[in-house]
C-alpha cells in the first residue's frame, strides 16, 4: 500500500494576551501627561513599577520609560545650570519653577545667565526660557524682600466673577495674565487687617504644589479694598466646568481620577506641614479651578480668604471651625468644631458631584 500522507498537526492557536489593567495604564497615562518639569523622579519611577507588575499596557509603559529617562537627564543639566548661577537649594533642585521662586536675592543672577546654558537646562523650551527671563524681569522692579505689588502696575482685562464681597477680575503684570481677587473691607480696622493679610502671605507663599494655585503678590494700595494676586486659570472653576460643559467630565474615568487626585494631593500637601496642618475650612468645587494640561487641578481659597458676616461688619477669616459652605459642611461644623474628618466630608461632596 502506498504511504499514508501525514495529517497535519492542528495548528495550536496562539495564547490570548494578557489583559490590561485599565486601573494601572490609565495611572501611568495622568503621570506621562504631566508637564516634565513638575515630575518628580522617584514617584515617576515607583509608580511606573507598580504599572509594569500590575500589567499595565506595555505601550503606555514604554512610553513611560522613555519619559523617566529623558527626566533624569533633563535634572542632571538644570542641576549643573543652578550650581553654575550659585542657585543651588537642598530641595527639589530638579524643578523650574523653584528657580523662579528663589527671590528677589537671585533675580540679577537669573538675568545674567546665559541664554544657551537656559535654554539647555529646559530641554531647549524657548518659551520656558522666555518666562523665566519675563518673571525675573517683573521681579527686579518690585521692593526687595516684599509681595506687596502697586495697582498701577497691573492692567486690568476684564472681569471674572464676583461674589457678595469680592469681585475677581483677569490681569497683567508685566505682559504675564493673572487673576486679581480684589475684597471690600467693609468699614474694618484697615491696618490690622493688612497686618494679618501679610502674615499670612509670608507663610501661604511658601506652600509650592503643582496642585495648589499659586499666590503671586499682594495689591494694598486702595482705601477700600484689598487684593490677591494669583494664577489665572484658563479653564474656570471645577463648578462652573460641571455646570456648563458636564460631558467633558461626568462618565470619563481617566479625567474623573485626574482631578481626584490631584485635589486630594493638594489636601494631603496642606495637612503634612511640619508646623501643623493647614486647614482648607471650605474645599467645594467652586475652589477648584482648572489648569493645563487639561482639566489639572488647583485648590484655591484658604488661609488667606476673608469672609464678611451678613450684615458686614465683622470680618474673619476661614481658620474659624464654622466657616463653610452649608452644602459642603460636615455636620459638626455646624457646632463649630473642625477636624481633619471635616476636609474628607467636604471632599465626598466633590467626589460625588464629579460622578454626577
């Protein structure tokens, strides 16, 4: 009998891949998106590890990798650029914008700095280099040693927003766009005021996160109100965005984690001050606003927000444990005792008004 020919193996069919935490890739992708300046190495780094064993998508994971590599590369060339402007601080030298934040002590140095050694230090960002060069500039004009920023100064463009006692209006300060949050004092004891005002300018200046609004100066110089300078958000208020524009958040996880926690780092940054916790006393979303990359978070209004009484006659400030938006209060407020307890029921409150 002839041979018979040989049946073909089936052919094993290849295994299925691996499936992708959705979790982990989608906190790898809010790390990538972060601007490089901002990223902070070690963190980068331990939750790229966490992604990879989690099964994280090995897309995004490559990409993340590339991102660290080019970071660390990126602080070795700004570390040298500080040591070579004697700029150098023991923390977080890796940042830009802790140079921009040195002072009015190093501006002369910052001037004179070569614009290739800048230039090379910020990964050859031209507009990085051009609005450290414009800040340093601003800040050679104001009075050594003060944040305290004549009206004249500053242009107004148009107003934001106002509230019972304040009206928040879009600025310039040197060419830079920033938001003016101007208060009526009411009748109050001017000078005390001002005195607390700058007491806790000295001390809020200081508290730098990439998800806090930062605080750029105070505006004394009118009779009848004070002012706040500060970062302008490009995107308005959390609130506002829900009310106006819903889709871009309700229903999408990724940005819906985004703001999470962005807000809750912001919180968690406030209450781990060595000198003791910095109490919000009225995080709702109105005192979110959003910054790019898209839809990044800044907590605003604390310490320094001044509230008048109904009948305008008594100012406080918001370290009082009953101050509070009534919707967003833990119900002890209401008996004007405050607790760290009382941030987080505040902070469900914006939970739930993201998923809604």
């Amino acid at each position: 009998d002839p041979a018979t020919p040989a049946v073909p193996a089936a052919a094993v069919p290849p295994p299925p891949p691996a499936p992708v935490n959705s979790t982990a890739t989608c906190r790898l992708q809010l790390m990538i998106e972060e601007p490089i300046l901002e990223v902070d190495p070690v963190k980068f780094e331990r939750v790229l590890a966490e992604a990879r064993d989690a099964g994280a998508d090995p897309l995004v994971v490559r990409t993340a990798e590339q991102r660290l590599s080019a970071k660390k590369a990126l602080d070795k060339d700004l570390l040298r650029l500080l040591e070579s402007l004697g700029l150098t601080t023991p923390q977080k030298t890796s940042q830009l914008a802790d140079l921009e934040r040195l002072g009015i002590r190093n501006v002369q140095a910052v001037l004179d700095a070569d614009e290739d050694d800048l230039a090379g230090a910020v990964g050859g960002e031209g507009e990085a280099v051009k609005r450290l060069r414009d800040r340093a500039q601003r800040m050679a004009k104001l009075k050594p040693g003060t944040w305290e920023i004549p009206s004249a100064l500053l242009a107004t463009v148009r107003e934001l927003g106002r509230g019972a006692f304040s009206i928040v209006y879009e600025v310039t300060l040197g060419g830079e766009p920033l938001a003016l949050k101007k208060m009526n004092l009411g009748g109050q004891d001017r000078e005390e005021l001002l005195a607390s005002m700058r007491r806790e300018f000295r001390t809020l200046q200081g508290l730098t996160h990439r998800n806090i609004v930062g605080l750029r100066g105070l505006v004394l110089d009118e009779e009848n109100a004070i002012g706040l300078l500060m970062e302008l958000a490009p995107h308005g208020s959390l609130r506002a965005l829900l009310d106006s524009a819903p889709a871009r958040v309700v229903g999408i996880e990724s940005v819906q984690l985004q703001v999470a926690s962005g807000i809750a780092a912001a919180m968690a940054f406030l209450h781990s001050q060595p000198e003791g916790p910095v109490w919000h006393h009225d995080l709702k979303s109105d005192n979110v606003l959003l910054f790019d990359p898209p839809l990044t978070p800044k907590v605003t209004d604390f310490g320094l927000a001044v509230n008048l009484d109904s009948a305008g006659t008594t100012a406080r400030r918001t370290m009082r444990a009953g101050a509070g938006t009534f919707a967003y209060k833990a119900p002890e407020q209401f008996e004007d005792e405050f607790s760290a307890a009382s941030e987080v029921y505040s902070y469900a409150i914006v939970l739930w008004e993201l998923l809604h």
